[in-house]
C-alpha cells in the first residue's frame, strides 16, 4: 500500500475529514455566492432577447441548472450510497445523506420555473409529459430516500436501505435526460450537447455554465455543512 493511499484512507475517517470539509465548505461558499452573482448579471442583463420567446426565456438560467444539478446530485448521491454499501464505510452514507436534500431541492426548482416557463410556453402550468414526469419520479426517489431512513430506527438498516433504493433509482437519471428523443413530448430537445455545437448565443450559453458552477459549488458547500452535523450527531 502506498504511502498516498494510505493518506486517502487517512481522510475517510470522519473524525478527520470534520475540520476538512469546513474548510472546503467555507471556500465553495463564497465561490458559490460570487459565480451566482455572476451568472444573474449575465442572464438578466447582459444575454440577448431571445426572438421567439421574449424575456420569458431568461428563466431558464435557473432552470436548465437546476435540472442538470438534480440528475448530477442523484448520481452521486448513488455513488457513495453503493460506496458505502459495498465496504460498510460511515463516511459515505453520510455523504449519501447530506446529497439528498440538496438533490431533492434543485429537483423541486427545475420542476417549479419549468411550470412558469411552460405557461407563457405552452400555454398551461403542467403537462404529463415524458421529461416532466421522470423529473417528478426524481423528486419522490429523493423524498422517498430520506423518508425510508427516516423511519427507520437503527442507523444501519436505515442506511442499507436507503442505499437500495438510491442504486434502484438512478434508472430514471437516464430516463430524464433521454426522454424527449425516445417519445414525442412537449419539453424542447437539449440546447447544450457535447457532441453538437450549441444552439444559443454565446451568452446565454456562458449565463447558463457560470449558473451550474455556482449551483455547483453551493452544492458542495451546504453537503459538507451537512456531513459536518451528521458526524457531530453520530459522536
């Protein structure tokens, strides 16, 4: 075993990694508040009108971040869910679940300004469309996540259980992203796609990054405030 695994090994304790994550929560914080900052400046102010939608567009510099945040927070909230199963280590399920939250609240931001681009859009609050359904079924794999260890007095059982059900859900993740190429919905295709130029105005597309980098980066932050208490509670 390397002397640089065995530091990784070192970090993994949650005794250790306490005082880390307060110093990386505090950092990814304030880039968080700046990059918001940002990022409003540039969709609000500076990025075009766009020529079919007006300013009802401007919407989706919260929304289309929010939905990216919602599938990417699922993921890896899966990830340390397995982690944790597969070699019992209390520092992931922690991270398991301090990502839930956070995932449960960007899913109910895309769902909630999806539904007030939709009306000026579309012409109606909600459809039962393919994408804004899967995106529901997120929503109630996130709630039925912490209701399950919730309800669950011992703390293992609770996280083993919550596990399985991360792991299960994460077939919906696909589900979302693929839905409007696999069935004729309402919802427009991806306006950003790594094999495809974009279909938007530099600015926007720039607007729309710097929104994700900041919901990023708050992500990161308020998951380790959370970890932190978690670690504290479990002392």
């Amino acid at each position: 075993m390397t002397a640089q695994s065995v530091k990784w090994f070192w970090y993994a304790s949650p005794q250790t990694f306490y005082p880390v994550a307060g110093v990386i929560a505090r950092w990814c914080g304030a880039a968080a508040a700046v990059l918001c900052a940002a990022g409003l400046y540039i969709g609000l102010f500076v990025a075009p009108t766009d020529a079919q939608q007006g300013e009802a567009y401007r919407i989706i510099f919260i929304h289309v971040p929010a939905a990216w945040m919602s599938m990417f927070i699922y993921v890896v909230m899966a990830f340390w869910a397995a982690i944790g199963l597969a070699f019992n280590t209390r520092l992931s399920h922690m991270m398991a679940s301090a990502l839930a939250p956070t995932g449960a609240l960007f899913t109910f931001i895309a769902l909630w300004t999806g539904s007030f681009w939709g009306k000026p859009t579309w012409g109606t609050w909600w459809v039962w469309d393919a994408r804004l359904t899967s995106e529901l079924i997120l929503l109630f794999l996130y709630f039925g996540f912490m209701a399950l260890q919730a309800a669950i007095d011992d703390r293992r059982r609770a996280e083993r259980a919550g596990a399985l059900l991360a792991i299960v859900g994460v077939v919906n993740v696909p589900i979302i992203y693929y839905s409007v190429q696999w069935w004729n919905t309402l919802h427009q295709g991806a306006s950003v796609s790594l094999t495809r130029a974009p279909s938007m105005a530099a600015t926007m597309l720039t607007g729309m990054l710097v929104m994700a980098l900041a919901f990023w980066m708050y992500s990161i932050a308020v998951t380790l405030l959370r970890v932190r208490c978690l670690i504290l509670e479990n002392r």
